[in-house]
C-alpha cells in the first residue's frame, strides 16, 4: 500500500477537527431547530478532513424530501450512500429510533461525530455499516440488524450505475414496511457525468409505480429526488 501524505494529514489533525466539529453540533442542539434550519446545517455545517458534512443536494429538493420524512415520522430509517454525512444528519433528527446509515467507504474516522448527531433529548442511535451494499454478506449484516424489524424511510444514493441503483432497489426494498417511504437522489436523466445513471432506473420505476418528483427546475443537469410509497396493503413494486 503506498503512502498518503493527504491520510496522514487528515488522521494528525483528526483531534483538533473532532473538537471543532463537536462544538460546531452543540452549537445546533443549543436550541430547537425548524425543519428548514435542519436542512441548511446539513448543507452547511462545514468542518474538515474526516469531520466535514456536507451533501451534494439543491435546498429546495432535500428540504421537499425532509417534509416527507417529517410527516412520515419514521422510528427507522436506512440510507445507502452516506458520503459526508449531510443527509444522514437529516435523518438523525427526525427518526426517532435508529438510523442505519451505510456507504463503501470506512467510517470509523467519523463515527464519533456521526453517532452524536440526534439531539440528546432523543433515544434515536446512529449505526454506522461500511462496505459494498451488492456483497450478499452486507445485505445479511444489515438483516441481522434490523433483527426483524421493518425500515419505515429507505434513501438510496449510493452506485449511480443503473446497474447499482437497480441491484440497491431490489436488494432493500424488502426491508421497507407497508406503508413506508424509498426515495432516490439524481433522478434527472440530463446527468453531466455517464456513469450517473439513476435517471435510466427511475424512468423504469414511475412507468409501474406510484411515484412522486421534487426537482427544482426541469431544465437543470443532474440532482432530482424521487420517492415512491410503499403501498399500504403490500411490498413494493418488482421491476
């Protein structure tokens, strides 16, 4: 394994990053927050090395999405594709039990701030999984740890290949409960890099299910939400 001056810089200063980032999130539990102020520390909250947030989404998209997950008061929530953490902090204030956040890369640097996320007046935890969400060892792990519960709000933006968006629908869904809510980010088909292909997988998906857009300008490249809501009486649709 080569040598990297930039991981090494990152782990050096971790300590002091640590220290300004847990300040920065007691600074945002001081007082009750609004849902729109939610929304803007997550796009906002800054930091550096392992413990910067933030996340690659257009305010009004997030905020119609946080609405939804809001009103849907999910007690789990399970999210492919945490990156830096932005919308995982959504999330953690408004689940009440426990959200499942997981991306391929390793967390462990950043799970001090992560699982501090929620407010200390609420029982929600914050369980950090790091690994391919294709390997069927992954796909049992998070199994094992729903230990038979149901997830009430699935986000899924991890692999952006229609073929991994496809495999994250498929493969998760099952753990959604009737009733539920599975949402997908970059669902805009004009995409500026070929490999984000979610808008291929979602023009599949609202041919046979009831779905719902938040996408701020329909002229715009790349970014869109998608939700589809799991019907009440049954599993989420098959493609």
């Amino acid at each position: 394994m080569s040598f990297s001056w930039k991981l090494f810089s990152r782990t050096l200063r971790l300590p002091l990053h640590r220290r300004r980032a847990l300040k920065r999130l007691a600074e945002f539990h001081s007082r009750s927050r609004t849902l729109e102020e939610i929304v803007w520390w997550a796009l906002n909250f800054g930091g550096k090395g392992f413990m910067a947030v933030s996340s690659m989404q257009i305010p009004f998209e997030i905020t119609q999405l946080a609405k939804v997950v809001y009103d849907l008061k999910p007690k789990i929530s399970l999210e492919i594709g945490t990156a830096h953490g932005g919308t995982c902090f959504i999330w953690s204030q408004l689940t009440s039990e426990e959200v499942i956040a997981c991306d391929i890369n390793d967390m462990s640097h950043q799970k001090s701030l992560y699982e501090k996320f929620p407010p200390a007046s609420s029982a929600c935890k914050v369980r950090l999984y790091s690994g391919d969400s294709h390997e069927p060892g992954f796909n049992s792990g998070i199994q094992r740890a729903l230990n038979g519960r149901q997830v009430d709000f699935l986000f899924i933006d991890g692999d952006h290949t229609v073929e991994g968006v496809t495999a994250d629908y498929e493969e998760y869904r099952e753990f959604v409960r009737p009733g539920g809510v599975i949402a997908f980010h970059d669902i805009v088909d004009r995409q500026s890099i070929a490999s984000n292909q979610v808008g291929q997988f979602w023009q599949r998906l609202k041919k046979v299910a009831d779905v719902e857009e938040f996408v701020e300008n329909q002229f715009q490249t790349g970014y869109g939400i998608g939700i589809l809501r799991v019907p009440s009486d049954g599993a989420p649709t098959t493609l």
